[in-house]
C-alpha cells in the first residue's frame, strides 16, 4: 500500500492535543505520513470538542469548508473524532455528509480498520467507550512547535458528573495509566531535550494505580515524575477542589522542579451553585484549600475556571463569585458562559433560565475583575527576578524571547546568547496584564 497522507486538526482542551499525537502515532504504524498542508492530504481528520456548544459550532462551520476539498480530484476522507464524536454519534453522519468517519476517544486503535472500510466506499463508525484503555504503550507523535514543554496523560474519563459537564459522558469512566508507561514517557521527553511536562487528567489528584497492597497515589507519582531530573519541570492540570490534600502540597513543597502554579477551578463562589452544579465543595472548603495551598506554596501562583448564569443563578450568588474572586486573588482565570449540553444533569432536571443578556452582563462583570487580578498579580513581580525556562522567539521581535516563570508567567526579554530550552534569571522591568518584561 502506498504511503497516504494525514492533515489532523485539534480542538478543545490538552487531553485532545495528546489523543491526536497518539492517533498520529497508530496511523503512522499503517502507512500514513503527517502533512500540514490540506491541500495534499489523503485523509483529514478533526479531533473535537462538546464542551459548550459553540465549541461544536466551530467543528460544523470547519466541516463546510472540508466540502470543498471533496469537490478536488483527489479523493479525500473527512473522519470526526474526540468528544463531539462521542455525543453526537451516527447522527453526525446523517446530518454532516461530507463525513465518512466518526471515531470515539477510546476507539483509536480501531482508526486503521475503520479506514479499510472507508476505502471500500462504506461509512466507518466506533463510539464504543471502554473501561481501560489508556493507550498506555503508545508514543505519542508529537506536534508541538517548541521541543521544550510538552503534555503526558496520566488518565483518562472522568466520574465527578458534574451537573452541567459532557465530558463524563464523552471520555467515559476513569482511569489511571500505569505510572512505568508514564515514567518511561517522561524520561523519554527529557532526553530528547523537553524541560517541561504537564501532567494531564480531568482530576489528577484523584490518580491512583492498583497494583499491589498499597495503591499509587498522585502525590507519589508527582515525586517519581520530579525525580527524573532536577531540570525537568513538571505541572499538572486538572485538580478538584474537593481532592486537593495537604500531602500533595507538601510534596510540591520540597521538590523546586514541580512548578509554584495550581489551577483549582472553582466555577461558582456560591454554596447554592455550587450545590446545583453538584461539585461537591462548598465556599468554604474551596477558601481553605486555597489557605493551604498559600501555606505551603507561598510563591504560587492561583488560577481557576468560572462559569457565569449557571441554572437559577441569582444576582447575589452571582455577586458571591466575584467577591470569592477578590479574596483568592487569582493570577489567571478562564471564564465562561453557562452553555446547557445535551443529557446532562442540569439539562435535564433545571431550567437554563438566566437570559442571555443577563449571563453576558454577568461574564463581562466577571472578566473585568479578572482582568484588574491579573495586572495586580503582574505588578506585583515588577523589580523581582526569576527562573525562566526558554521556550521561543518572541512574536513581536526577532530579538526577544519568550519563557515562563515557575508561577507560569509568560516572560518576553533579550535574546543574548540563549536558545529554546535553556533556563535564565530574569529581573523584571516591567509588565502588561498578560505579560512580564525582562530587562
Ligand atoms: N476537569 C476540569 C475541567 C474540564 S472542562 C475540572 O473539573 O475543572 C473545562 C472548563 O469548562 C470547566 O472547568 C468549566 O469551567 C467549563 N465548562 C464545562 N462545562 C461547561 C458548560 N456546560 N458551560 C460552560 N462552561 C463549561
Ligand atoms: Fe467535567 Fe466536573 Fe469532570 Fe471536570 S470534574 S471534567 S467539570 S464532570
Ligand atoms: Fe472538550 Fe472533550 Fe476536552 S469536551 S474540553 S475536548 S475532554
């Protein structure tokens, strides 16, 4: 067989970035070569996300425009894959002609089968969600643009059901990877010259490998992933308020290489939302993690996720949020619009009542804050030095780079003799609310 060509495009959050370097690295193994260019590709593929629905969106309009390439000579397979595939299933192949293949998170090794079949003329489809797979002896492709900071999944699926989340029902149970794939992965990454990895899973701090008596728990697993190399930086994302101990802060604590940056998405500051959207904390429990994690982790860096205008979300729940905000002090946030999926919990059992107008007020209420936190957070680094790791050219300056400070602050300053990779003390001159500046 003849050596076909791969265009792969991603969307959502980092867990698709690795699952499509993993598909990457099955269809390598049957013939195929990765290209950037659509234009010559044999077989295109989208690996998407239901997140909210403007998330599908986008994969509908981008779909439109694969139909032109249909219209070329060349024949070209168009495959769905990730969690829009997952939801929407074999509706997806009535409703969206252009696609000949839809392929759920957990039914990646089946791609090369399914490919067969569309070459025969037929449609290919496998939604099917399985209880174990982690796709833990694959070596994941990657496609990042750095070669210094990249992802390792360490689980998969998600069991928090959370009241208004597809993912639950998109990436099915969860699972932990064994801790040796994910070691040998790691170790790998730093030999080849990475000097970040970002531990991914919907809840990291719930990981825990069976194998025998004692189980492995995130916190141990962190400390072997550190131990690789002192220069080897490691981050994890996600954690849930609800698991975050105080051992694992105090195993960050002792290791300088575990980044001083936690995301704790809090999605609401109020009890009663917090109830409705079944997170299974409260206000107060979430402002004593936070106390802790300051405790132990002084120079960390916060951030989090907000959802404004969840179901019945009054106007003083709402103001709960914001002031929840201005006591934690986050560094960073990411914020969004209550957006109501399709056979969740929310969707099902409340009214997605609070208007339109009313969750845009809310959210811009809720950015402008944030906006103020984070210039704060960045004036607040103004005069000191830090550790950056090096990562690129800066897109403004052929003369500038770009790094991160441990606290996951992008830094841009003169390039001197540094490359990509290296680690440099930077004095910061000054800032902007998303970026510091190095003298
Ligand atoms: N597992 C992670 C986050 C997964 S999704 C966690 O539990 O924190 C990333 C973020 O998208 C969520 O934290 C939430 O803020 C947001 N999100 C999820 N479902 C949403 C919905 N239906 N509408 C709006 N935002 C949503
Ligand atoms: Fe969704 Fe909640 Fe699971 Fe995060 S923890 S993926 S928000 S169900
Ligand atoms: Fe989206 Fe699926 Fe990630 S819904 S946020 S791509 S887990």
């Amino acid at each position: 067989m003849s050596i076909r060509k791969l265009y792969i495009e991603t969307y959502g959050c980092q867990m698709n970035v690795v699952d499509s370097e993993v598909v990457v690295a099955i269809l390598q193994q049957h013939q195929y070569s990765l290209t950037e260019d659509i234009d010559e590709a044999d077989l295109v593929l989208v690996n998407t996300c239901s997140i909210r629905d403007n998330a599908e969106q986008r994969v509908r309009a981008r779909l439109k425009d694969f139909r032109k390439l249909k219209n070329k000579k060349r024949p070209v397979s168009v495959g769905v894959i990730g969690c829009m595939a997952e939801r929407v299933k074999e509706q997806l192949l009535e409703e969206e002609p252009v696609v000949d293949l839809v392929v759920g998170p957990d039914a990646y090794r089946d791609l090369p089968a399914l490919l067969q079949e569309v070459e025969s003329g037929q449609k290919g489809i496998n939604t099917i969600l399985s209880l174990e797979e982690t796709y833990g002896d694959i070596r994941p492709v990657r496609m990042d643009r750095n070669h210094v900071t990249s992802f390792v999944a360490i689980m998969r699926g998600c069991n928090n059901f959370c009241a208004y989340c597809v993912v639950p029902g998109t990436r099915g149970r969860e699972r932990s990877r064994d801790p040796e794939t994910i070691l040998r992965e790691a170790t790998d990454l730093f030999s080849k010259g990475y000097r970040e990895v970002t531990l991914l899973g919907q809840n990291v701090n719930s990981y825990r490998w069976k194998e025998g008596k004692s189980p492995l728990k995130f916190e141990k697993l962190l400390e072997r992933v550190a131990g690789i190399d002192p220069s080897f930086r490691v981050r994890f994302a996600t954690s849930h308020p609800k698991d975050m101990s105080d051992e694992l802060l105090k195993v960050i604590a002792q290791y300088p290489n575990l980044c001083r940056s936690i995301h704790l998405p809090v999605q609401s500051g109020s009890t009663s939302v917090l109830e409705r959207m079944k997170r299974r904390y409260t206000r107060e429990h979430y402002m004593d993690r936070i106390k802790v994690i300051r405790n132990y982790l002084p120079d960390a860096t916060i951030s989090t996720d907000i959802i404004a205008g969840f179901c019945g979300e009054t106007e003083e729940e709402h103001q709960q949020t914001l002031s929840l905000m201005k006591w934690a002090k986050y560094d960073f946030a990411y914020m969004f619009k209550y957006s109501e999926r399709p056979e969740t919990f929310a969707a099902e059992k409340f009214k997605d009542d609070v208007s339109e107008a009313v969750k845009t007020r809310r959210l811009s209420e809720i950015i402008e804050l944030q906006s103020k936190l984070s210039l704060e957070s960045k004036e607040k680094d103004v005069g000191q030095s830090f550790e950056v790791l090096v990562e690129g050219t800066s897109k403004k300056s052929e003369e500038q780079l770009y790094g991160r400070t441990s606290q996951n602050k992008v830094v841009v300053f003169p390039k001197n003799d540094l490359k990509p990779g290296d680690y440099t003390e930077v004095t910061v001159s000054a800032c902007t609310s998303a970026t510091l500046i190095g003298a």
